[in-house]
C-alpha cells in the first residue's frame, strides 16, 4: 500500500468513527411548546339605559289604570291612582327621580315599552303576562292569588276548579288569568271561556247573568265586591303570581338601580304603610 492509499484509509476511518461517536451523543431535547396566551375577557360596559333615565330625571312609567286597588283612575280628580302608582313614586324618589305615567290599555303596554314610550311598566303585570316578551324583570315584588268570583248567592254552587265543569268563565285578554283559564279548561272541562278586554267587563256580564265566574287577582276581586255587593270571592286561591316591573331588554343598570330602591323602601316601612293603605282587604 502506496502513502496515498495509507493517507486516504487513515482518513476514511477518522471519519466514520466521528460519525458513530456522534450518533451515539444524545441530543437536546426540544423545549416544551409554550400553551398561547388566552385572550383577555372581554370588559362589559355598562349599558346606557339608567344614564338616560337619571339625564331626563323622570322615570316614566307605562300604566293600565283599570285594575283597582293596584292603578286606576280617580272619577273625581282623574288622576292614577293605587297601591302600584304610590309604590313605584316612592321607589323613584330613593333614585333621586320624579315618575310620568303614561296610561295604555293593557294590551298595548308591552308594544309601548319595545317602542321606546316608556322605561318600565309597572302595572300588576306578572312574569308569566310578560314572558314572551324580551324584557328584563325587577324583583318581585308583590303575590297576587288568582281566584274564582261569582254572582251572589252562587247560583251554579261553584266552590272550586272542579266546579267550573261544564261552565262558562270570564277572564281579561292578555292577563294572567287568561292560561290559567285555558288550562284548566282542559283539566275539568270548561263548556268556554270568554275573554274580555278588561276584568270589568267580564264582572259586568257576571252580574247580568250571561256567563257564571270570572277568574281574576284576589285583591283586585275584593274590591269589586266592596264597591259592589253583587259577587262573591272563593277564598282557594287557584294559583299565584309574581308581580314585577317590567324593562326593555339591556336595561341592566337600570333594573339594578330601581331593585337597590324597592329594597330600601321595604326596609323603611314604607312599602308595608302602601299594603295596608291600599291591599288590606285583600291580604
């Protein structure tokens, strides 16, 4: 072997011992990936809707006035008046803001608070009336049974919901009492219910005779009866309802506000003085 074919092999054999000295090196492991940062929350902004009310300084207020002792209208001064006109003036007044209310009939009061015509209603109007609509409810703030009236002297005999079989029964359109009605229509069997634009409506054709009960709030019954000794309130309660005040969807702030006040005038005696003013006779 000539000195360039020694050369050539000593330099072949270098090589491939480095490279098997190499393979056998353990090599670096890669760094762990890095999790990607989340993405900050998203900050809520406040809505916009108890700003425009404190701007103006009025809380305007949608109102059914036909619904004694809870909102209606006085013969003598025509003036709103009730235990929800008193109660949502003093919830106002702990927000620092005067009330407009804007009366409507009942139907139209929900259309008018998505239109903009008013902030709220407050007008016995239960979650169950308002819960097809997009809206947002204040706490509850009073339970109002829904019972069964007669004529005097109970000409049918009617004592409870199995008695109304085979009856026909009025109630006010859009009202609470308007499903429960329905549905027990379908329990006991109703002959039919009729449905009137108000409550007193239905009273009046109770007391002509034309149909035998009415489903209605309790309170609102035990008025009629004392203005009225022409019917008769069962005491069973048939169901209860929450009354609320009613808001345009996005009104957070302002509901927020308006439940800090309504507490505070529960904690003041205040809201007690108004049902004992107003809803004695029915609680």
């Amino acid at each position: 072997m000539d000195s360039r074919t020694t050369r050539r092999f000593t330099l072949i054999a270098g090589l491939a011992m480095w490279a098997l000295a190499g393979c056998g090196r353990q090599q670096p492991a890669e760094p762990p990936a890095q999790p990607a940062a989340a993405a900050p929350a998203p900050v809520e902004q406040p809505d916009a809707a108890l700003k425009a009310v404190k701007d103006k300084g009025v809380l305007v207020v949608g109102v059914a006035p036909f619904y004694a002792p809870f909102e209606s209208t006085n013969e003598k001064t025509k003036e709103i008046e009730g235990f929800d006109v008193d109660l949502v003036r003093a919830i106002a007044a702990k927000m620092g803001l005067g009330v407009k209310h804007k009366p409507a009939e009942w139907q139209a009061l929900l259309g008018g608070l998505d239109k903009g015509d008013h902030d709220l209603i407050f007008s016995a109007m239960s979650k169950k009336e308002a819960a097809a609509a997009n809206v947002e409810f204040s706490d509850v703030y009073y339970h109002l049974d829904d019972i069964i009236i007669t004529a005097k002297g109970n000409p049918k005999s009617i004592q409870g919901k199995a008695d109304l079989k085979d009856k026909v029964v009025g109630v006010q359109l859009g009202s609470g009492s308007e499903p429960l009605a329905d549905g027990i229509k379908g329990e006991v069997g109703i002959k039919e219910v009729k449905k009137y634009k108000l409550t007193q409506d239905a009273m009046n054709d109770l007391k002509a005779g034309r149909i035998d009960g009415v489903i209605a709030g309790y309170t609102f019954a035990v008025e009629q009866t004392r203005q009225d000794p022409s019917f008769v309130v069962l005491a069973a309660p048939l169901a209860s309802a929450e009354l609320v005040g009613v808001f345009r969807k996005g009104s957070g702030s302002l509901v927020a506000e308006f439940n800090k006040a309504l507490a505070a005038v529960k904690a003041d005696g205040t809201y007690d003085q108004l049902v004992a003013k107003w809803l004695a006779l029915g609680k």
